[in-house]
C-alpha cells in the first residue's frame, strides 16, 4: 500500500451530526505515566479507548477511537459491535497502569491486540497494534480506526450543537495526519478558568493509506459508507464545528503491525509534535520508562508482609498485587498541573446517558482538593 497527500480541500457539509454523548463510566483500565511531565490520562471501557484526558485530569477529548474491519466486499464489524474482548495489565512483573486488549470478531475471523500505554516525555498516547488473521490471510482484510474525539470536553451535534469540534488534516511531515480540535475555553463552571485550547493529532507508525473527516450518523461518517459499501466512498478534508468523526485506514501490509499515537497540544504543530516525537521511539523503550516510573512509585510506598497468617500464599499474593494496583489508581487520579487536586473518578459521571453537545450543559468536572496517597 502507498499513502497519498490528501486531495485539494474537500469540507463535509452534512453537520453537525448526531448529539454526542460522554463515555461510559464504568472502565476496564486507566493510565497515565508517573510523572508530571506527560499530562494525558487514558481509559479503556467496552473494550475500546474510551475517555483520554489532557491537560487537566478534568478534561476529557474522547467519547471512543475503535476499529472497523472490512474485507471490502461482504462483511463490514465495528469493534463494540461485532467482537468480544480480554483486557489484562501489559506487564506480568507489575502493576503500572498499562494495559493490552485483546479483541476477537464475532465470526472468528480475526483477533487485534492492542497495548496502551502514554509517553512519559510527551503529551501522547501510544498504542502498539497487532492484527491478526484467523481465517484467511492477511490481505483479504482492511482495517480502519475510527476516532469519535469530543475535544476539550464536549462533542456538539443534534439541534443545540454545543461544543462542536473540527476536523483537519496535516502534511507538514509529508503524511496525512488527521487534527481534531476545540478552542472554546469558555465554561459554566465558575471556577473553571485554567482551560485552554486543544488539539490532537492521530498518526501511525506506517502512515494512514486513507483518512477522512465527517459527521456521527451522517453520509460523511466513514463507518456509514463502511457499513453499507465496505469502502470509504467520499473523503473529506474538513468538517467545521459539529459531532466530529475522523476515520482512518490502517496499513497492516507489514505482518499487520503497526503503532498509532494521539498526540495532544495547546496548538496544531504541538500536537502533532508531541505524536511524531512519540513514534519516533520504540514501543519496548516507551513501556520500560513508563513502566520503571509506576515501580518506583510502588517502591516507596509501605510494602506488606510478606505473608499473613490464614490466608494462602496465592491468595495473598493476589491481595498484594490489589494493594499496589489500587494504590496507583489513586495516584493517577491527581492532577498533574495543580498537586493535590485529586478527581473521584476518572470517567464522566453517568456516562453516556449525558449529553456531550446540549449548550446548557457545557460545564466540566472540577478539578477539588482531597487527601491523596504520597
């Protein structure tokens, strides 16, 4: 496969969209890295990246990014739709807070791993990507990522459109790199006045062989064209202030592995320098450093006894290893711009029962002081 610059700027006119919703609330797994230099937090729920917040512990970017896999002729799945799931800390020896997912379709025909970690010298979060065959060989499939971002804490679309983000796409690197953004900092939360503007910016390690940008549910929607052409029939460079969705295709032409970055920033070459400097490393020496920051953590904290009188010694191992994974789900949750603003939860209250786009309910979660672990 070869990637191509996009073509002259063509902009989806079919927003804004369907509402949008925040994420659900109940999550498989959390991440951040252990330091106050990356401030990007990520959450996995129904299998599929869920809330990623950044610059603040408050702000959530993202309702769901997850995959469509075609073959371009008779089947199109969606991830939460048409595959069941695994998901289990990345690391046998630890408890830092990076995970792999382990994706299989409905039909059995393919199965996608997936590990997530965050950079912990820029502002990205790193996905390691395998997908694998199980029926067929590689070239009978395509696949796609689809990014449903709700940048700097809403989505927009339905009637109010409130909050609604745009999508463009870069070239600066001599690539298609899809830009998402919002810079309202405006809010109803009195207190709130620490937002600023937000970018992402998606790229992969082997560049997108196709990207577009569009509108949830409408015509522009790549999963709308995948679903009833299983093909991206029109692309788009552009679409302006509504329920933004970007779609990407993969190219899986190298063994099917490849790694994908969200880079974040407060501007558009920000972004996407924070993704670049980000697949500019290796995957293995991303999770070592993200890895030693979580262990040396738990090295500092008050360790247990080594055993405990009744209770088995595999059952209380297993109680140790709960101890320092909760005890980093605690530490994660702090705030890494203002120390000792800890948020309950890192998820949307609810979840998508609550709309992301209806203008009188633009507010964020605040960011309050608690008493947080050392």
């Amino acid at each position: 496969m070869q990637c191509h610059l996009q073509a002259p700027a063509s902009a989806a006119t079919d927003g804004p969209g369907a509402l949008s919703h925040f994420d659900l609330s109940r999550k498989d797994c959390l991440g951040t890295a252990r330091n106050t230099t990356s401030k990007v937090w990520f959450t996995i729920a129904n299998g599929v990246l869920s809330d990623v917040y950044y610059p603040t512990a408050d702000n959530t970017n993202v309702e769901t990014m997850q995959y469509i896999v075609t073959d371009g002729s008779t089947f199109t799945d969606l991830q939460t739709r048409d595959t069941t799931y695994t998901v289990k800390l990345l690391s046998n020896n630890s408890q830092a807070l990076d995970c792999e997912v382990t994706t299989t379709a409905k039909s059995g025909k393919y199965s996608i791993i997936t590990d997530y970690l965050t950079d912990t010298n820029q502002n990205t979060l790193v996905m390691k990507v395998q997908f694998i065959p199980l029926i067929g060989n590689l070239s009978n499939y395509k696949l796609y990522v689809r990014y449903d971002p709700s940048i700097n804490g809403n989505g927009g679309g339905g009637s109010g459109n409130g909050g609604g983000d745009t999508g463009t796409i870069d070239t600066s690197t001599g690539h298609n790199v899809p830009i998402a953004f919002d810079t309202n900092t405006k809010s109803q939360a009195v207190n709130r006045t620490y937002a600023v503007p937000v970018y992402s910016a998606l790229d992969a390690s082997t560049p997108f062989t196709q990207v577009s940008n569009g509108f949830v549910g409408q015509p522009s929607d790549g999963l709308v064209q995948l679903d009833s052409s299983h093909a991206l029939t029109a692309t788009y460079t552009d679409a302006n202030d509504g329920n933004l969705v970007q779609t990407a295709q993969a190219n899986i032409s190298k063994g099917g592995m490849f790694t994908l970055a969200l880079g974040f920033g407060a501007s558009q070459a920000a972004s996407v320098s924070a993704s670049e400097g980000s697949l500019a490393t290796l995957f293995s020496q991303l999770q070592k450093s993200y890895e030693a920051g979580w262990n040396a953590y738990d090295a500092g904290l008050t360790a247990p006894p080594t055993n405990f009188k009744g209770v088995p010694g595999n059952k209380w191992l297993q109680l140790v290893a709960e101890y320092y994974l909760s005890a980093n789900v605690v530490k994660a949750s702090e705030d890494k711009s203002f120390p000792g603003a800890i948020v309950a939860s890192l998820s949307s209250p609810w979840g998508q029962a609550v709309s992301a786009g209806d203008p009188n309910n633009l507010s964020h979660p605040i960011l309050s002081i608690r008493n947080s672990t050392k």
